[in-house]
C-alpha cells in the first residue's frame, strides 16, 4: 500500500514508520520504501522492517524501473508500505509536462504499481469540509485509488465524530484515528529529521513509539487486506544490470574508436575541451555463476587476473559486501555520511568489487583501498571530528594525489574540501565551504563537461541537490557538471585527477555505466599499486 497525503506535514513518516513496525509485530516481513530521493525516512523505515529501506524515483532511476525496483526491494516479504513524498499529486515542476500527474509525485509511482492509496490527513482545523477534500483527491485522477483514511492529530471524540461522517459521506473508509502526540516528534535540523543513524537509541525509541502508536489506533488486518498490486515482470537484478550496462559500454567505445585499455587520468583541463584519455577498460563483465558475483576486465587484465591481483593487495576486507573478490571499494558510513542508496553497495559487489565500510569520524582507509566512495550526509554536523582524524585526512589526500578513484557526492564533496566552516579537511578540491544562509534544493538535468572514471563528457544525467552548505572560495578545478536554469548556466562540482566530486546526488540504479566504469578504474589503480610494488 502507498501512503500518501494532501500536502507536506500532514504525518506521513509518523504513520509510515509505525506502520511498518506494527505489521511486523504481527508477524508480517514488510518491505519499506520511499518515493523520491529522500535518504533520512528510509533510515526510519529499516529500523522498523529489520531490513533496508529503499528507495523509488522516477525522475533519477527512470520510470521503466520503478516496478522492477519495486519487486528486487520486496522479495521474500509478503506487504509492503510505501511512504510518499509532499502532496499525493506533487511532483517534479516542469512546465513542459501535460497531464495531472507530476514526474516523481506519489501519485505517478502509486500508479506504477498499481496499488492502492491511504490517505493520511492532519485532521487540525477539519471539520465537515474534510469531505470536500476527499472528494477532490478521490476523483482528480481515475487512475489513482483511495483505498482509506488515516486521520492523524484528532483533538476529541467529538471531532473525530464529526470527521468519521465526512469520510462516510465520500465513500472512504476511516483506517485509523492517531490522536495528537508531541512526544513523538523526531528532532530535525535543516535538512529534516535527523538520520536515525546520528539519533542511535533515541531513534529507536521514536520507532517503537510510532509502532505502539500505530498498532493501538489504526486497523491492521483492514489495511492487510487492502494492500494489492498489479505489477508483473522480472525483478531488478544488480548483476544483470551491470552486464547490460558494460555491453552498452563496449558497443559506445566501439563506435566512438576509443581505446579500452588505456586508463581515465582525469586530470584537470579546460571544460570546452575533452579529455584525451579514457576510461579503464569498458567494464565488462563476467558472470561466475552466483547472483550478484562477476569479475571485471579492466585495462586489459584477465578476470583471473584481476581476481588474483586483488587478493595480494587486499587483506580479507572484513565487512565486504558480497563475496567478489575484486578490487577494494571504501565506502564511507558513519553519523557524517548517511546519504546512500542500497542498490549501490549491490551494484558495486555486482561489479566485482568488495565494498568495505568504514567511518571516516574514526577509522582509517581499509587496506587495499583501490576505490573511495564518499556520500552524501552532514559533515557540517562533525567537522570538529572529521578534522581531528588527520591521518584519514592524509591518506585520502595522498592517495588521490597518487590516482586512487574517488566518487564524492556533496558530504563527499565537502570533505575534498582544504576547510569546512573553519576546520580543515582533505585539501583534495581547491576550495573552502561554510554552512550557507539558503537551502539549494530540487532535480536537475545535467550534463558531464568531461571526461571522469564514471562518466563521459556529454553524457546527461538526472540528480538531486539537497544542501544548506555552499563553496565560498573555488580554485581552478575542472567543473564536474553543467545544466541550465531559467536565469544561469550553471557549472558545478571538480575533477581532480580521478576524483569526481559534486553536490550532485545520482541514483546508481538509473546510471549502472558509470559504476561499471568505476570499478574497471579501481582494479586498474590496484593493478598499477601492485604493479609498482612487485616489478
């Protein structure tokens, strides 16, 4: 089932977290989902499921993905609850589009799915126009099914009387009655709730109240009964995606005659011109057998060969994901970086990487690091102890120096910087940040100025910004991407020998080439690392 509501603020993330613990308590294994690139309710959402919440947006991964998506998400559990963003018919503003339903809005995935919606209302302020306003979201689209209400926030017995007969009144069953709790709101800061990682035991409090919540005044086994779905077709598969996205690879080097063994150098240069290096082979892969399992060919190494390489310089990698044993990816975790999506960890291990956690507030790089990824998050919460790790600091500084790719989206971007609100960072990007005064918020579609380990220049791209954080002083750098607004040409981010670094979220699942690419580019530094080791 799809929960939805008429606007922001209505208690969706409320009813959606206790929802799912409730169901789970009743021995249901749900699987939790959330529209759009929202990164801080799916740590909500897995709290309560005891499995990764995830995520579903049209305009990032595409919408001939979402059902698949959907369907890779889900397996093995029997319901499943998808949280909605905004309003039930909010979505993308794009001018160009016809028709009622926005791109990425609740109601388009909801759609997709062919599921049915539950309406949550903030009953504050309703009396018997309530019905008025059911009636409007219940007929705008015939594509869309109501399902019920949930009414959050009632005040009395008395309004909830009044409110059950407007809902009567437009055929919509009453789901659920919440009655008003402030002791349920999660902290927030600029970006919204604060991560459940950062909250630790304070987050799990907060969803096993939602779920008490939840499971004393809404009806279970009606909303168990009413979850449906029409979908059909294949899941989405992490391996399969990444075969097919290096034999789109090789077809694209192929007719372009570029070279597939000499690696991407990355380095700096004009943005009207194009790199003349490529990437580290095409990122073809080879399947061996096991989902989620493959090899790389990069730069010419044999898939033994990159096997075997690997293995000398990589240490058992505790806390790999999957069972690859291919280059070393370190991924950063930890309170400061909390913005990711799952499917890139799968994508990575589907690649032939081993991808290794680690917390860059504490720990050091992994041994054998071959490849950096550095998420999104909110270093600007931790910069005294993000500052204070200066051996992490210098390796990330050294190994970028010396090649070792790096894949930064905006915490990962800020963390390049030489200073962060006065703290000092990596010195990676030649520039300095500082917690800015506006938030810089919503889709963009950009285009790759040049060349990097994970995209061609004039490769087009969808992402997402979403920060409160703004570079003050920028060097000479290489921009990263370029895209257009009503009023600029917009030029943003840096590539710095291999380093790709942006305030730019992406959807790894809507871009699978560019993980394919950079993968092919870590077993090729690891191979050059090695290389240069043993001669």
């Amino acid at each position: 089932m799809v929960i939805a509501a008429p606007a922001s603020g209505s208690g969706k993330t409320t009813l959606a977290t206790g929802l799912i613990g409730a169901l789970r308590r009743a021995g249901h294994r749900v699987a939790p989902f959330k529209v759009g690139p929202d990164y801080i309710d799916p740590g909500y959402h897995g709290l309560a499921a005891g499995r990764p919440g995830r995520n579903l947006d049209p305009v990032l991964v595409g919408a001939e993905r979402v059902v698949p998506l959907y369907r890779h998400g889900a397996d093995s559990c029997d319901l499943a609850v998808v949280e909605g963003v905004m309003g039930l018919f909010d979505g993308r503003i794009d001018e160009n589009r016809s028709g009622p339903i926005a791109e990425g809005s609740t109601a388009q995935v909801a759609g997709l799915l062919g599921a049915p919606v539950i309406l949550v209302v903030d009953a504050r302020g309703h009396s018997q126009s309530l019905a008025a306003l059911l009636h409007g979201f219940a007929t705008f689209d015939s594509g869309i099914r109501l399902g019920g209400v949930i009414l959050n926030r009632v005040g009395s017995e008395r309004h909830e009387e009044v409110l059950r007969a407007a809902c009567d009144r437009v055929g919509l069953p009453v789901l659920g009655c919440l009655p008003r709790m402030t002791e349920l709101e999660v902290p927030s800061r600029h970006l919204g709730l604060i991560p459940a990682v950062e909250h630790g035991s304070a987050a799990t409090a907060a969803v096993e109240a939602m779920t008490n919540l939840v499971a004393t005044h809404v009806d279970l086994p009606a909303i168990a009964r009413l979850a449906h779905t029409t979908v059909t077709g294949p899941a989405w598969d992490p391996a399969t995606a990444i075969h097919a996205a290096a034999e789109s690879l090789s077809e694209r080097d192929a007719f372009a005659g570029r070279s597939a063994s000499r690696p991407e150098t990355g380095a700096s240069q004009s943005i009207t011109g194009r790199s003349d290096a490529v990437a580290a082979g095409s990122g073809r892969t080879a399947a061996t057998g096991a989902v989620g399992v493959a090899a790389v060919v990069a730069g010419g190494v044999s898939d033994a060969g990159v096997m075997g390489m690997s293995r000398g310089i990589a240490g058992d990698g505790g806390g790999a994901a999957g069972v690859g044993l291919g280059p070393v990816i370190a991924m950063a975790g930890g309170p400061a970086f909390t913005f990711g999506y799952a499917e890139h960890r799968e994508l990575l291990a589907a690649a032939g990487a081993r991808v290794v956690v680690f917390d860059p507030m504490h720990d050091e790089l992994p041994s054998g690091t071959s490849g950096l990824v550095l998420p999104g998050g909110f270093p600007e919460e931790h910069a005294a102890e993000l500052a204070a790790n200066t051996q992490l600091l210098a390796q990330v500084g050294a190994g970028a120096r010396a090649g070792l790719p790096v894949h930064a989206e905006c915490a990962g971007l800020l963390y390049l910087t030489r200073s962060l609100d006065g703290h000092p960072m990596a010195g990676v990007v030649d520039a300095t940040a500082e917690f800015g005064p506006r938030l810089t918020l919503g889709y963009r579609d950009a285009v790759a100025l040049t060349d990097s380990a994970l995209w061609r220049a004039g490769e087009r791209v969808r992402g997402h910004e979403f920060h409160r954080t703004r570079l003050v002083t920028s060097g000479t750098d290489a921009p990263a991407w370029g895209w257009h607004t009503a009023a600029d040409r917009i030029r943003e981010g840096a590539l710095i020998h291999r380093v790709h670094a942006s305030y730019l979220h992406t959807h790894p699942a809507g871009n699978p080439e560019a993980t394919s690419r950079f993968v092919a580019a870590a077993a090729h530094y690891a191979r050059t690392r090695a290389a240069v080791r043993h001669p």
